[in-house]
C-alpha cells in the first residue's frame, strides 16, 4: 500500500514526498526557451493530481506513456488555488511493484447489496415482456460481472469501479419516488430506460490499468453499443412488442437530452424526458458530493473550480459552519486563463425571451428541427 496518495496533499503541501502513480495523461510541451517539458496528469485510487516536470526532462522522457505506472519525487504545492506536483526524478514501476487496488479509484458501497436492490426492483415489474427483457441482462453472466465492475464514466461522474451500478441503483431510487408523484408515468418502462441508459459503458470504457476509451467505444459511443446490446436480447425474445422496442430504443438515444451532448434526438415522451433530467441530476450530484470530498481537507467552503459544472461550488455545511460575520474567499480561477462568466442582467433576459418568442414565430413544424 502507498504511504501517499492524491487526497492527502492538504497535509503534505510544501513537503516533498516521493510515491508511485498511474499516469492518466502525458503530454510534452515547450517552454519559452524550446526546451521540453513533461506535463501529467497523476492518478491513484483517491483522485488525481497535475503534475509537471521542468529538469532532466531529456533522460526519462522516452521511459513510459500514458497508462503506464511511476514512481516520483517531487514538491506538493498550490498554482491557481489547486494543488500540484513539481516532479524532481521519476521512473517507471516494474509490474511485479504494482498492486492495482492502490490506483483504481472503487465504490465504498457493498456491490452485492447494490445488485440485490436492483434485482428487487426488476422483480416486482408488472410487465412480464420488460421484465424479461431486464432479467436477460442480468442473468447474462459476462454482462452482470462487466455491469457490476465498470465506472459510470472517464471522469466527469461516477468514474470509479462499481460506478455504472452505484449511479443505476440511485437513478432506480429516483425515478421510483419521482413516479408517485405523476401516476402517468409507465414505472417499468421507465425503470427498463435506467437500467439501459449507460449499459453500453461496459464496452465503451477500459478500467484496468486507468479509464479510458476503447477502440469500440471511441469510435461508436455507447448509445450505438448499447442498441446493438439490445437487438441481440431481443432476438431472444420472439414475443417482444415492437412498440416497446421502439420506445426503449428512443429512451436510450435521447438520454443525454441535447443535440450539443450528443443525443440524436430529444426526449419526445414522458418517460424520456424524466429518465434525461433524473439521470443528469444523478450525475450532477456525484459531481458536486466528489468535488467537496476531494477537498474536504481545506477550510474555504468556496471550492475550486469545478470543470464539469463549469463553476467553483459552496460547501453550504462548511459556510454554515463559520463564525458569522467572515466571508469565505472565492475561487474566481477558472481553467487556464478563462473566467467564469457574469450572470445576465435583467435586460439581457428580456432581450433573451423576445428573441426566443420571435423564432418560436418563424420556426418550421418540430417534424423538421431534428435533422442532426
């Protein structure tokens, strides 16, 4: 086990510290005078750090890439409110010094009561053709092992083993209570959507050395992977409705609810549109509840920029927490040289809504606004 790891550089900042990482990213970069530099970025199972190395660049530079595991010496410090490592000597692990476990970021949560609640769920569908349509997945025993294992995502959320069933089993949780409230909704087709949204992660992500993209997943995605997943199941299925696998293919390609976020079509029913605003709430939530977690070490209860969310976030428990009458300083760094953008005034907003008002007059029938 490592003596230090990402989440521990509150403690260790302006202190040398010599520990071993997966490098996630490699890239070299030339400095005013032409000389490289190494700029990485450094993982370990608590998150990941920036690392950059300015001398002896020459002698290691060609000794590992990307995905490969190093060892380092260097200096824990702050740059634009985050910390960094400043790289003095490196060198590439040998496999029989690598243990895996120190690296992968895994879900805290028991994996087998995870599954249990998701099996309970599908159990008490009232549809018999989604049900068995779920249950085949679930029983499929590459799939199940794949579904119980793989991250939701690289990075922006849920991106830990067991993150794609953590994120499943919350976004069940959800659109449960959510349906109570609108009796509308068809509960099981609703459910069958969640269970598929992200299924193709299975394929599209590899998390054995660090997460990163397949070649299948790079060039398809995992919405193409995931109605191929479906086709094959269905073929299993030979009394499956044809209006269901419609339906089902529609909620697993407009999840992402934007064109610009890489949905081919919107959500155009009930279902769709919850499983789309429940899903990015999920993930939004992650995001924010990691964020605070990276940096729960530090005092300011303003965090970081968060480059997901594309803002620094309030730690409300932390601000709640202070001695009234102090003001906790806020990040105003964004990413390289980029600033947060100001909020619209309410003039901007009125000149907003006209413009809105004015193509909804001149637009064409919504049959033709989703050629994309």
């Amino acid at each position: 086990m490592k003596d230090f790891y990402v989440c521990d550089a509150a403690r260790h900042e302006n202190k040398v510290i010599i520990s071993s990482f997966v490098v996630a990213v490699k890239q070299i970069k030339p400095r005013k005078t032409g000389e490289p530099y190494l700029a990485l970025s450094l993982a370990d199972r608590s998150g990941q750090i920036e690392a950059k190395m300015w001398d002896n660049v020459s002698d290691c530079i060609d000794r590992f890439d990307q995905d490969h595991f190093i060892k380092v010496k260097g200096l824990i410090n702050k740059y634009n409110h985050r910390f960094q490592l400043t790289i003095h000597k490196l060198r590439r692990l040998e496999e029989s010094e690598i243990d895996f476990t120190d690296y992968l970021p895994k879900t805290t949560k028991n994996i087998d009561e995870l599954w249990n609640t998701l099996a309970e769920f599908v159990a008490g569908f009232q549809d018999v053709h989604l049900k068995a349509l779920v249950q085949a997945f679930m029983t499929d025993p590459e799939i199940a092992a794949a579904y119980r294992n793989a991250p939701a995502a690289k990075a922006l959320h849920h991106a830990y083993i067991g993150g794609l069933l953590d994120h499943v089993v919350s976004l069940f949780r959800s659109c449960d209570l959510v349906c109570r409230n609108y009796p509308q909704i068809n509960r099981d087709l609703l459910l069958t959507g969640a269970f598929l949204h992200d299924i193709g992660k299975i394929h599209e992500l590899t998390y054995n050395r660090s997460f990163s993209y397949t070649t299948r997943g790079q060039l398809l995605g995992h919405m193409i992977i995931e109605l191929e997943m479906l086709k094959e199941k269905l073929a299993l299925l030979p009394d499956f409705p044809e209006q269901m696998k419609i339906l089902i293919e529609h909620l697993i390609i407009s999840h992402h609810g934007q064109y610009e976020f890489g949905s081919p079509k919107l959500p155009m029913f009930p279902e769709a549109l919850m499983l789309h605003y429940l899903d990015d709430l999920d993930s939004k939530m992650e995001s924010m509840r990691a964020h605070f977690e990276r940096e729960s070490a530090l005092e300011n209860a303003w965090t970081s920029y968060n480059g997901s969310l594309g803002r620094p976030l309030l730690n409300t428990a932390k601000f709640l927490a202070q001695v009234p009458g102090t003001e906790p300083a806020v990040c105003t760094v964004a990413t390289g040289t980029q600033e947060l953008p100001q909020a619209p005034n309410l003039s901007d907003l009125q000149s907003a809504d006209q413009s809105k008002e004015a193509v909804a007059a001149v637009a064409p029938d919504s049959g033709s606004n989703n050629q994309h």
